[in-house]
C-alpha cells in the first residue's frame, strides 16, 4: 500500500492559479495510476483527473478541462496537480488517491481508488 500526503492547498482570488502536490512513500509509486477527486461541503467526493503509471496518458473531468493539468515525477514519488483560471465552484478540499492495481485506467469512480491522502483545502473567493 502506498501513502499519500497532498500539499498546496490555499485561498486564491477567482482567475488565479495554485499547484497541488501529492507525496507518495511505502509500496513502489510508479506501479500506480493516480487520481485528484475533490469533495465541496454537503457534496459528494468527485472526480478531478488521473494520471497512468508512466505519466503519458491523462483524462479530466469536463468540469475542469482546459483549466487544470496534471502529471507526475516518478522519481520524486510525487503527483501534481495544476490549476489554473480557478473558480469559486472549484472551492473544496482536494484528495489524491491511487488506482487500485485490479481496476481497470480510466475509471472516475472514487470506490475504484484507495490509499486516500487526508487531503487539502482550496478556496477561490469570487
């Protein structure tokens, strides 16, 4: 199992930008594809992005397509995910998550990922 501890988060005007990071240690990082989901107040956890285990292929929510990038550095065992053009629907507190290895890539649900990190918070003020 591996273990996720996501950093970046913070309070950012509309129209702005943040980097979040997701740091992994434990089980071999680049044996998973991982996942951003975000879960908003009295709202269920969605689905953000993915990433595959090389880094190459990636699929977004439409939500956040165009506006938000993610990748990953297999050897920093470290996940990123880029925001930019924020906007205050995108306020919620922010998990990365690896895909469990019996589940097939591209998946969006939340129950096929594991090894949830405690996640961090992103505000956008309108």
């Amino acid at each position: 199992q591996v273990q996720l501890v996501e950093s970046g988060g913070g309070l950012v005007q509309a129209g702005g930008s943040l980097r979040l990071s997701c740091a992994a240690s434990g089980r071999t990082f680049s044996d998973y594809a991982m996942g951003w989901f975000r879960q908003a107040p009295g709202k269920e956890r969605e689905f953000v992005a993915a990433i595959n285990w090389r880094g190459i292929i990636t699929y977004y929510a439409d939500s956040v397509k165009g506006r938000f990038t993610i990748s990953r550095d297999n050897a920093k065992n470290t996940v990123y995910l880029q925001m930019n053009r924020l906007k205050p629907e995108d306020t919620a507190v922010y998990h990365c998550a690896a895909l469990r290895t019996s589940i097939k890539f591209g998946t969006k649900r939340a129950s096929d990922f594991g090894s949830w990190g405690q996640g961090t918070q992103v505000t956008v003020s309108s």
